[in-house]
C-alpha cells in the first residue's frame, strides 16, 4: 500500500497478508520446485513471504534475500538464508539469478512500471514465478462515504508515482502481468487474495485511512473524510475490503 517500507508497517500487515494469501498458489509453486529448491525472495523487506512459503512446505528451501534496504534484511527472523542488499531499480539484471530454481515476490510489483516488469520477465529466463500481494484497485468502504471516489481517485493516481522503478503500474499491474507473462510463454493462474478488516481491526484500519489521507491533501472534502473515518473506526462502525490479486507463472 506503500512505498515507504517501516519496519512497523510491514509488521501490521504481515498477519492479513498471511490470511489473504491464495496457499492453493502457494503449494502448486512449491510442488513445481525440486526436492531442496534455491528461492530468491526479491523485495524480500523482513522476510514474512520467506515465513510464509517456508511454513507451507516440508522442502527444504535455500533462501537468498534481495531488498534495496540493509535495515530491513537485518530485521529478517524465523528463516534462514543469504542476504544481499543491492540497489535493483536501474535494472532488475542486477538481480543475481544465475543458481536458483524459482523466483518469488510479495507485495512489489505493483510498485515498478511495466518496462521494468517486461525486463524482470525477460530476465528471470523461464523460471518459476510466485508474485503474491498485488493491488488491484478495489476498495470496498463499508459504510460508504460520499468522498470516498475522490479521494480514491487521487489515491490511484499515486499509486502510479514513480517510486524508482518509472511511473509504477499501481492498480493495474495485475492485468498488466499476465499480459507480459502470457507474452513470454508463461501459463499463468491467478487468485484474489484481498484483504477483509473488520470493525476490530482498529490499527490497520486507522493506518489505511491514514495512507489514503495523506495522500488526498488538503481540503474540506479530505478533511472531513479524514474525521468521519476516524469516528467510525473509533465507534467501531468500519469494515474495509481491499482488493490484491496473486499470480502463479510456470513455463
């Protein structure tokens, strides 16, 4: 949901993260794998999509961490592996690839532009994919809020920023994936893997409301969205559904 990877962020999520996830996509990518496969985890941040694909197999899997963020790699507990921090966002050839066995991401390429996924595909050669946690735009408020489309709009709209990678795909990427991999002869599944918050998810909720507020800015519309949705989450009147798609590529 956000470019600006805290340690507490990538923490809240983790747990909605670990009950959205299709596991159904999980395993058929770890069934493709051989007995003691060699994974690299791009993006990897603290290490909770290492857990996640390490607690669904009785494989033992050699892990290798990739993140632009040294602080994030220390944080990584609960799996073992090697940690390579590396500045990735000229070229995702920087990437080294040349002694794994699949390749897997969560909650990133949402984030990069379709360019720089069109040359990740080109250089990952084939190998099997996993790519979990992508955003797909739908957002359903409960109750609804007369600004919620403006603000949602703008929200879109930065979420198409370039952070680093070119003008990110955002809501889009996950057409835009299977398309570039359906190009490169990969056979593609997919499956919804949306978060639900319900009333008791009051920190989540709040953190959420406070992404999209932010990024609305000034003005009454966003004000006063702003202090209605603190108030229904204060009065525990609030459910949100927040849409991300996760894709399985194999040769």
């Amino acid at each position: 949901m956000s470019d600006e990877f805290a340690p507490d962020w990538l923490a809240l999520r983790e747990p909605y993260d670990r009950a959205a996830r299709s596991r159904a996509l999980a395993v058929a990518f770890l069934d493709a794998l051989p007995d003691q496969p060699r994974l690299v985890d791009v993006g990897a941040g603290t290490g909770s999509n290492a857990r996640f694909l390490s607690e669904s197999t009785d494989k033992a899997i050699a892990w290798q961490f990739v993140d632009q963020d040294a602080g994030l790699l220390d944080r990584i507990s609960g799996v073992e592996g090697k940690k390579v921090c590396i500045d990735f966002a000229p070229s995702p050839a920087r990437i080294d690839l040349s002694q794994c066995d699949g390749v897997t991401a969560s909650a990133f390429f949402d984030l990069v532009s379709e360019d720089w996924f069109a040359r990740f595909v080109a250089h990952v050669s084939g190998q099997p994919l996993l790519l979990t946690l992508n955003v797909d735009g739908r957002f359903v408020w409960q109750p609804g809020d007369e600004a919620d489309r403006l603000l949602m709009g703008r929200f879109a709209g930065d979420m198409q920023r370039d952070k680093g990678f070119g003008p990110a795909m955002g809501f889009d990427a996950p057409r835009l994936m299977i398309d570039c991999l359906q190009r490169a002869g990969y056979r593609v599944t997919s499956a919804p893997s949306s978060w639900r918050l319900g009333p008791e998810d009051t920190a989540m909720l709040t953190a959420l409301c406070g992404f999209v507020g932010d990024i609305a800015g000034d003005g009454l519309a966003a004000e006063t969205w702003r202090l209605r949705r603190k108030l229904a989450i204060t009065e525990k009147h609030l459910s949100v559904s927040v849409g991300h798609v996760d894709l399985l590529a194999l040769p």
